[in-house]
C-alpha cells in the first residue's frame, strides 16, 4: 500500500502538470511550487530571539477559515510565535497569500517522502496543525520520526472514507502519528473509536467561532446601503450558472425584494451570462419609463446615483460576501447543484433563513440547520418558489431568522476548547 500510494502522488503530479498547459488553476498550482525549498531557505530567516515556529495546513480557502481563529488566537497570546500557513490549493493561496495573521504563507511541495523529510528539516516545527481532513502520510510520517506533535482540528470522520473500509489497515495505521484529534462531532469520535483511536476531544467546529467574529465586527459598505434602501434583499452568495437560472424564475422585484448576486467564479464570461439571464427578464413587461428601474447593474460600475435604480446588482470582485449578507433578509447559497453546497454559516450567523439545492448531505451544519426550521433545500423550480413565498411572510421571516442566529451563536467556542486542551494558554507544552 506505501508503494501504491507513492506511486499515487507522482501519478497526480504528472497529470496536473500536463493540466497546466491548458487549465489557468493547475498552472498557478505547478508554478506556486516552482522552486519552492529555494522560496522557503530565503523567507524563512533563522530566528534571533529564539521564537518558535508553529505550522498551520489547509487544504484551500474553507480549510483556512476554519484554522483563522486558532491562528490568530494563539498568536495574540504569544506575539514571539511564528507562523507557516501552507496550502494545497491555488484557490486558497491565491486568495490569502497576503494574510496578516501567518509570518509565512507558501504552496505545500507535493507529499513524496523526499520533499516530506527536506520540508519537516528546514522548518523545524515545534507543532502542526493539519484542519479538517489533511492526512498527508509522508509528511505525518516525518513528523513522527522528528517527534513533532501535530493536532487535527475541525476533523470530521465519515463512514464511507478509507481509514474504515476492509483495506484500511495501512491508512489506519497513519492516524498514529497524530497526537491528538479535535473533532466536530461525536459520530466522528464513533467512527474512530470504532478502530481502537481515544485520543479525542469533540470541541466543535472553529468555523462557528469564525463567522460569529464576523458578524460581530462587519463593517458597513456605503453603496450596498444605497442599492438596497427601503426595500427587502435577496443575496445569493457562490452562485454557478445552474443557481443563476433557477433564481431568475423568482418574482422577486414584484416581491418588493432587491437582488445581489455574488458568484463562485466572477471572469467576464460568467458576469455577461449573468446579465444575458437578468436582464430581459427585468425588461420583460415593462411599461415605457420603467426600464431604469429595472436595471441590472455590475458592482465595478456602481456609483452613487446608478446603483439607487438598480434591481440586481452582480459583485464582479472577492471577499465582500460575507459583509453584505449584514443587509439581506434572505440568504440563497449556491453549489446545491454542483458538488456541494458552500458555506451557510456565514449568512446564518447574521440571522437569516438560508435556501441552497439538494447536494448538502454531506455537511452537518446544513441538516442540523434544515431539521431546526432555519434552512431549506429545493430540488426544482416550484420548490424554490414555495420556500421563497413562504419565507416573504414576515412571521415566518421573524421565526426563521431568530432559529439561524441561535444555532450559529450556540455552538461558538471550539477554539478556545481546542487551546485549552493542548496547554497553549498556561503552560505551552507544545512551544517549550
């Protein structure tokens, strides 16, 4: 099995190097580890005041914002500390290269054995974090054999993965060099119980305590103010071409709603196939004069007096959704029918009614959120329809509304949980 899975990594290597000729994504990712040991020997300085290095991975974008607040956390209790944020993805890189919160931001070198002893040598942790559900098995491997403690956080564990099916006996065999696992449930505790593992403490998840930070310091944005004045906002948030057609078949300027749509990829193809599905249907039925107030406007050519008529307005750049879900009344987010469903909790935890499509079943905040009363999932038009006339009753709105808020703000607190337990705020076992 060691064979297959080294094999396994130069395979995948070799084929995202052929991607790369044609894919932009898997050309970032091979030039962001171009000449990566040379990148890492020159940023990563030997310390002068003896501070520690501490090394944080995630796998892309979602991954991190689960390891922010720990990051930042821990950070703020010892300023000396110094931190490595790796990524595997460019979609996380690409994004956060630039964050504040890690001393060092650099692309993960692929997992072979070799570039995993080189790695583990040249930057002499003195802890990891691997969030979520990074099992990088050389890597764990080198840290074992270096006695580094490395801690899983935000793991989640299901039964159809590997580790538990009857050839699992070498995966298994890996989560021995974990020093210890904090999961987000308890049916992940189960399931590694289940195969002999009690090194475990269910702290939650630190996504919780991420988007409860956010909703408690946004910032306002001048112009969505604006966009929105008196009238009621639908925001839909990581949209695909699938979302943005079943949305437009709502009625929802005769609804006395506004629309934002903020898309999961904003190249100019996907903002112009936007408009070519917003834009006749806001024109359709019109009576002459009433066109400007139906316009269907890009965020990059908004202006004061432009964005006041607006309809629909589409968020053509990164990292504002999060800010404008302060000013909806109801959240739509897309993915429910790609993969899976994106994240939830952000405009849950500013109290709204969350709708997404029918591919969430693979994520527990989305069920839990569903069988409290606070989010629904649709499969076809009319489902979508009867959800979003339901939720325009503003008691059915209130209710909801005050279920979403709930769920998020009780369930805080996994990062403090996840510090507790390995000594960081007291003693810094793991530091010293």
């Amino acid at each position: 099995m060691k064979i297959l899975y080294s094999f396994s990594i130069h395979l995948y290597h070799a084929a995202i190097r052929t991607a790369s000729l044609f894919n932009p994504k898997a050309k970032l990712w091979v030039e962001g580890r171009r000449n990566i040991f040379q990148k890492i020997a020159s940023e990563l300085k030997p310390s002068t005041n003896g501070s520690q290095l501490i090394w944080f991975h995630c796998a892309s974008l979602g991954e991190f914002e689960q390891g922010r607040t720990v990051m930042e956390k821990l950070k703020k209790q010892d300023p000396e500390i110094k931190i490595l944020l790796t990524f595997f993805s460019p979609s996380g890189y690409e994004i956060r290269k630039n964050y504040e919160g890690a001393d060092y931001v650099l692309y993960l070198p692929i997992g072979t054995r070799h570039n995993a002893e080189r790695f583990v040598k040249l930057i002499k942790p003195k802890a990891v974090f691997f969030v979520k559900y990074e099992f990088w098995f050389n890597y764990l491997n080198e840290l074992k054999n270096q006695k580094v403690p490395v801690y899983l956080i935000s793991g989640i564990f299901r039964e159809d993965q590997y580790f538990f099916k009857w050839y699992s006996r070498w995966f298994r065999e890996q989560l021995n060099r974990f020093t210890h696992f904090y999961l987000q449930d308890e049916e992940s505790k189960k399931l590694l119980n289940s195969i002999g593992y009690t090194n475990i403490t269910v702290s939650g998840d630190t996504r919780f305590d991420r988007v409860f930070e956010i909703a408690e310091n946004v910032k306002s944005i001048s112009l969505i103010e604006k966009f929105k004045q008196d009238k009621q906002l639908l925001v839909a948030g990581s949209t695909w071409e699938e979302d943005e057609k079943i949305i437009s078949d709502l009625k929802f300027h005769a609804s006395g709603f506004k629309l934002i749509i903020v898309p999961h990829e904003i190249d100019e193809s996907h903002i112009q196939l936007i408009e070519s599905i917003f834009i006749p249907i806001l024109r359709n039925g019109l009576k002459d004069g009433e066109g400007a107030g139906r316009a269907c406007l890009r965020y990059s050519q908004a202006d004061d007096k432009n964005i006041t008529t607006a309809s629909v307005l589409i968020i053509d750049n990164i990292g504002m959704l999060s800010s404008i879900y302060q000013y909806a009344s109801i959240a739509y987010v897309g993915g429910g029918f790609g993969k899976g469903i994106h994240n939830i909790l952000e405009p849950a935890a500013f109290g709204l009614p969350v709708i997404f499509g029918p591919n969430y079943n693979k994520f527990t905040e989305a069920i839990e959120l569903i069988q409290a009363g606070g989010a629904f999932s649709f499969s076809s038009r009319d489902e979508l329809k009867n959800i979003f006339n339901f939720l325009k009753a503003p008691a059915a709105l209130k209710k909801t509304s005050e279920i979403s808020k709930s769920y998020v703000s009780s369930r805080i607190g996994a990062t403090d949980k996840i510090l507790k337990s390995i000594s960081l705020q007291k003693n810094k076992e793991i530091i010293n």
